[in-house]
C-alpha cells in the first residue's frame, strides 16, 4: 500500500477522471508582493472631497459663487437633474429678488 505522501505526489496534478486539474497557483505572470514605486498604478488622487456638503441636503440654497464652483451657470427656471449622479437635481429660482439654486431628491 502506497503512502499518502506518495499517492498525494503522484496525483496531485489530475482529477478523479484522469484529466488535468488547474493549478492552485496563479500564473499571470505578476508578482504579488511587489509594493512601493516599483507598483505600476499607484493611487495618487488622494482623498476623497465632497463638491459641497449642501449638495447631499434637500431643500438647501446654494448661491451664483456656490454653483459656479459647481461648474454650472445660473440660468432662472432651469432645472438640472441628477447632478453628477448624485441623486439630487438643482433648480434655478430667485428667492427676494437674489438668484439661486435649490437642492432637490431626484426621482
């Protein structure tokens, strides 16, 4: 009677039919511990920064400055939704005669 050692070592590489089993290891040619500069895609953008904390309130007033850090032009009576696919959409109204923009959940 063979040893298991010995039936391990002869038919580790097949399965039960016969046929060749894949190997455990990967074998695209990377190597997994390589950290530092030598990393081909290092993560570089830093951390994440909200485009405005009002933006994720609805009902929030956002003014001309606000929005143009926004990247948008106020236009009265526009309504942009799903601003950057956020969930929420800004409408240009004017409150007491002043522009501005009101934050609102998208459906």
């Amino acid at each position: 009677m063979k040893s298991f050692k010995q039936f391990f070592l002869e038919y580790r590489h097949n399965l039960a039919d016969g046929t060749s089993a894949p190997s455990i290891q990967a074998h695209n040619g990377k190597n997994p511990n390589i950290v530092g500069p030598d990393k081909k895609n290092l993560h570089t953008i830093g951390p994440y920064k909200k485009m405005n904390p009002k933006m994720n309130v609805p009902g929030s007033i956002l003014t001309p400055q606000e929005l143009s850090e926004l990247g948008y032009d106020y236009e009265h009576g526009k309504i942009l939704n799903n601003v950057r696919n956020g969930g929420f959409g800004i409408e240009m109204t004017s409150i007491n005669g002043q522009p501005v923009g009101r934050v609102f959940k998208a459906k």
